[in-house]
C-alpha cells in the first residue's frame, strides 16, 4: 500500500499537535506552532480532491458560457465561445489553477453584463452564476 | 545581549546622546498585528546621575505583509491622539535609515493591560466583557468626534476630502484587490458591482478612521478599561461608520458581549452622531469586501514568498473563505444572490 501525501500531512500535523506544540514555551513560537498544526489540517484535508475540484469547476463555468453566447453580444460573445471550447492544459493544479483564473474573469465580465439585464433568460443564467458561486465556495471551504 | 538587543541599544544611546550606560534587555517578539514585526524589551540607562528602567515596544516594517501599510501612518496617529480622549500608547523616535534595523520602524511605551482574542469561546475579558465593549464603543464615538484638521492629520489618506469617502474608499481597497489577486473571486467582484450602483446616502462629516478597529487591536485591564487602541496602519479619513460596520464584522464579533443596539447608542452619545442604518448597512458589505482585499495581499504575499508567517498563510485561507461566505450571505440579504 502507498502511503498517501493526505495520510502523511495528517501524521505531519498529529506529530506537530501532540510532540512539538507541548515542548515549546508559551509566546510567539507557539502560536506559530499552533498555527502550522492547523495549516497543515488544511492542506491533508484539502490535497485528495484538489484536481477533481478544479476539472469540476472548470467545466461549470464552460458550460455557462455555452449556454449564455446567444444572451450577449460583441466581444462578450466571443469571449464566451472561446472560452466555452476551451480544455485544461493539464492536471497539474498549478495547469488547472491558470484556466481556473482565466474562466473566472470571463465569468466576472459576463455577470457584470447581465445582472443589468431584466430579460428573464438574463437573470436566470445570474441566479445560475449565484448558485455556482456558491456551491464552489461551499466545495472549497477550508478543512481542518 | 543578542544582535537585535545590541543594534536597538545604538539606535537608543545615539538618538539619547545624554544617556549613559545604556541598555537592552528581555527583547522578545509578540504578537502584534499581522503588518507590523512587534517586540517588547526593557531599556535602562542613566540620565543626570539617575537610572531610568523603560518598558518599550519596537513596531518594525516586515518584508511584506496583510496590507501595504503607509509606514509612518501609525507613528504619526499615536503622536496626533495623544491627549485627545483616545487611548494611545506614547510613541518616541520613527526611524526610515535601514543602516540601524533593516526596516523602517518606531518605539512606543508597553502599555499595562493584555488583548481580548476575538475567537476565545469563553469571556476574553476576565469578566469585564460589559464593561470593555461600552468602553471600545464609547472611544471610538471620541474618535469619531475629534477633527482631523485640528490634529494635524490633513495629510493622510482622504484627509483633504470632504465628499465622496465611500467611493475613495472603495477605490483604493478595489485596486488592492486586484494587485493581488492570481485567481480573482467573481463574488467580491459582484459585491463591488453593487456598491458602486448603490451609494450610501450622504452627506457625512469626514472622520478619523482607525481602519482596523475590532476586538483583538486593543488592550484591556482587570477593571474593564481600555488602555491602549493599537494597530493604527490602516489609518485614514473617512465615513465614521466605516468603523462601526468594520467593529461588528462577524470575524470578531464585538455584539457577543453588548447588544448592538447599546454599543451604537454609547456610540452616539460619545461622537455627537445619529447612525444611518442604510448607510451601516452599505459600510457592512464594504468591510466584508475590504476584508477579502487584506486576506487577498495575504495570500499574495505568501506566494510570493514576501511573507512566511503562520498567521498570513491562514488569513488568506480561513478568513478569506469565511468573508465571501459573509457576501454571499449580505447580498442574499439584499435578495441579489438567491
């Protein structure tokens, strides 16, 4: 069986928590302990289903975008077929952390525009975009 | 006597040329806000054939840090309150020569008292908790009362304003904002969207804003006063009620010991002003977005490797997730968000 970098960051943490934290004095460092003990919490918690959490991302924001070219016009209608093509360039996080960034401006642009419109296609796909927005939030919370 | 000691003792005898024997000791670093390096230590020397013995602080600049703090903002404040009905440690000597510590940094009085941490599930207050939270939302009415101009203290951000605070404001921690982001969040982006469409009514009287004004940025004592307001960097002229909003930020919340309802009203017996609900509310958001903008240069900072501290790294996690939930909630609220 493969040890898993979850299950090594969490023995790190328990290490930290329960050997070192208790041999170090009150004060500055200690809080620092403290404070490594939970980054570290995060970080197991959060290094399992970090690729699956981007892909997923990713694609939700695609297929908004699929979905709202015919809502608007122009260059924000471009940008969103080009963006509803596009594909990860890999799974590397730092891979699906780039597309991440660049969708997510593209999704700043296109709720800036239709949060204005009163169509009810317009503030459908804006209640849509709210629901992502939120179910990512919830998705990345972080774990300690 | 460590090199730090040693170096804070020749800046000390050099800006004291009639101080004899002096000395550095028990120099030991604290916690002190996360944009400031903050150390306490002792200095004795003689003077006029007496020793004097001197609890002190040392505030220095860090590489980088929660915010790009205007390094001498804090060191002007102290000296522009002191006397004023607003407790303020004394503050000695700002100094920008890297030649003595590196970074810029100045020294001020250790004052008597501990903070309150804001996440402590039992009374951070000794059982003063009444008694501090009328005493935090009486000084900041004070504060809110004083006249920049008066002070001295037109030079500092928006201190020549008389209109337009709101968006200034929004300006400038928008641009913070987006220097720092590498992923941006479509939700603060939204919540910066509405404030711009949605002014806070106005006029207001321009006020000195502490900027960071919560639970945790003071020191209390065992008989329930305050003794010192600190963590002044963020510091500048504004709506009064950018602080009070900021004060009942969920993140520290200050209502846990006094009901918001009398903290405003100690507030406005203090600052002579009546709260404009409408206008609390718009200051609300705004402080949840200025907060995501700190956790934002937080996380920057630590990318970058400009920051290594424990408590940047979490801000920009931890509190970052918890004040887009806080917009989500607010704009819900305002029944954009469904």
């Amino acid at each position: 069986m493969n040890l898993t970098l979850e299950t090594l960051l969490h023995g790190v943490a328990a290490t930290l928590r329960d050997r070192i934290r208790p041999e170090v004095p009150e004060g500055f460092a200690a809080e620092m302990s403290r404070l490594a003990t939970l980054l570290v919490s995060v970080a197991a918690n959060a290094v399992d289903d970090a690729a699956a959490v981007r892909v997923w991302e990713n694609q939700e924001m695609r297929q908004l975008f699929a979905d709202a070219v015919s809502l608007v016009d122009g260059d924000l209608s471009s940008r969103l077929a080009e963006a509803a093509a596009s594909v990860d360039p890999g799974l590397r996080i730092s891979e699906l952390d780039g597309a991440n960034g660049r969708l997510r401006t593209v999704l700043i642009a296109l709720q800036a525009e239709i949060e204005v419109d009163r169509r009810a296609a317009a503030q459908d796909l804006n209640a849509r975009i709210w629901g992502l927005l939120r179910t990512v939030e919830e998705r990345r919370a972080p774990r300690m | 006597m460590s090199e730090l000691e040693r170096r804070l003792a020749d800046y000390l005898a050099h800006q004291q040329p009639g101080a004899r024997n002096l000395s550095v000791t028990n120099l030991a670093r604290i916690q002190g806000g996360s944009s400031q390096e903050t150390y306490r230590f002792r200095a004795t020397w003689e003077e006029e054939g007496r020793a004097v013995e001197r609890n002190l602080i040392l505030r220095r600049a860090p590489p980088a840090g929660l915010v790009v703090a205007e390094r001498d903002i804090e060191f002007t404040v102290y000296r522009a309150l002191a006397g004023h009905g607003v407790p303020v440690p004394g503050a000695y000597h700002f100094e920008t020569e890297p030649c003595w510590l590196d970074r810029p940094f100045f020294i001020m009085d250790l004052m008597p008292g501990k903070p309150g941490h804001f996440y402590a599930s039992a009374d951070p207050y000794d059982g003063q908790s009444d008694a501090v939270a009328r005493a935090f939302w009486r000084h900041l009415g004070t504060l809110a009362a004083l006249d920049h101009r008066v002070l001295g203290l037109a030079k500092i951000r928006n201190g020549k304003a008389d209109d337009d605070l709101w968006s200034r404001e929004l300006d400038w921690w928008t641009a913070i904002l987006e220097k720092g982001e590498d992923v941006p969040e479509p939700i603060v982006h939204a919540a910066i969207r509405w404030l711009r469409r949605h002014p806070p009514p106005g006029p207001v009287k321009p006020a000195i804003v502490h900027g960071d004004y919560r639970a945790g940025n003071f020191l209390f004592t065992p008989d329930g006063r305050i003794s010192a307001i600190l963590d002044w960097e963020m510091c500048h002229v504004g709506d009064p009620l950018e602080d009070v909003a900021w004060a009942i930020d969920p993140f520290w919340p200050m209502t846990r010991h006094l009901a918001l309802e009398e903290g405003l009203r100690e507030w406005e017996a203090s600052s002579g002003l009546v709260v404009d609900r409408l206008a609390l509310d718009w200051w609300r958001l705004f402080s949840a977005v200025k907060a995501c903008a700190i956790w934002t240069t937080a996380e920057a900072s630590f990318t970058h490797g400009e920051a290594r501290e424990m408590v940047v790294a979490m801000s920009g996690i931890r509190a970052g997730h918890f004040h887009r939930n806080l917009i989500l909630t607010l704009m819900t609220e305002r029944g954009i968000a469904a």
